[in-house]
C-alpha cells in the first residue's frame, strides 16, 4: 500500500515539474505559445502515459493496484491537483481565476482558485475513496473465495471439505 502512494505521489510531482519546466521555461519564455499547444499537449500526454506505465510495473503483481494507478494517477493530472501543484511547486500564488481550465468537466465552473482548490481536494479524496472501495472488495472476494478453497476464474465445485448442504431425506 505504501508503495502505491509513494510511486502516485512521486509520478504527480514529476509530471507537474515537467509541465513546469517544458511550458514556462520553453513556451512562455520564448514566447512560443501558440506554436506550442498541440504539440506540447501531446507530448505532455505521452509523460502521463510513460508515468502510467511505470506505475503498473511498479504495482505488479497486485492486480487492483495495477488498474487503478493509472486510473488514479488521471484523475489526479485532470481534475485540478496537478494546476494546485502548478503553481505551489512553482512558488507563485495560483492566480484568482483560471479560465483556460473551465473546458475541464471535473473542476467546478468557473474555474477560480477556491473552485480549483475544491476539485482538487474532492477528487484527491476520491481517489483515496477509491483505494479503500477497491481493498474492501478484494478482501470480501478473497473471503467468498477462501471459504470455497476456489479459483476466482473457476465454476463454483463441491469438494470433500464443503460439502452440498441438502436437506436431510425423510426416512421411511
């Protein structure tokens, strides 16, 4: 489990240094904005993508784990932590209002800074939801599946140590 969130938490801080250094220190200083959209988007895209990857070996062999790095690891990139990140990581104050970000469905319209702030906290919280949701369900699904002595890929056999529970034959 701690190795799940120090590698979540290491992939977030990476990809919100390279979007940092990448869009400020090439883009902007250069002022080359709008030759840089497209195609530092898909580059950028291609970091989360290589993040994601890493995640999932990292978690292998949890299988759970191994679904839902990726899928926390976007949730958290889009929903408004990485621009919290942004900024903090940057040492600049986020500004009042975002409005390159009100394209975002999971950040809350319009987007300004306490709007960003409650995306980011609420989605952050999901995640961690998500976490808790997904072990409960593993656990309930090792238990069904211990108490067989079964696969969970094989049909459901009757064995010499769980035997078929009929009822008890009226004898005559």
């Amino acid at each position: 489990m701690k190795r799940f969130w120090f590698a979540l938490a290491v992939a977030i801080f990476f990809y919100t240094k390279i979007d940092i250094l990448i869009w400020q220190r090439i883009f902007e200083e250069h002022k080359l904005t709008s030759l840089g959209i497209g195609v530092y988007h898909w580059g950028w895209l291609q970091s989360l993508f290589g993040f994601m990857t890493l995640g999932i070996l990292i978690c292998y062999p949890n299988r759970r784990r191994m679904v839902t790095f990726p899928l926390s690891l976007a949730i958290l990139a889009f929903s408004g932590m990485e621009d919290v990140l942004y900024y903090w990581l940057d040492g600049k104050n986020i500004p009042a209002a975002l409005p390159w970000l009100n394209s975002n469905p999971l950040i809350l319209k319009p987007v300004t800074v306490n709007h960003l702030l409650i995306s980011a906290v609420f989605w952050l919280l999901f995640v961690i939801g998500l976490d808790i949701l997904g072990g409960l369900l593993t656990r309930v699904t090792r238990q069904t599946f211990s108490k067989f002595r079964l696969s969970p890929l094989l049909p459901l056999v009757k064995t010499e140590e769980t035997p078929a529970r009929l009822p008890a034959s009226p004898q005559s």
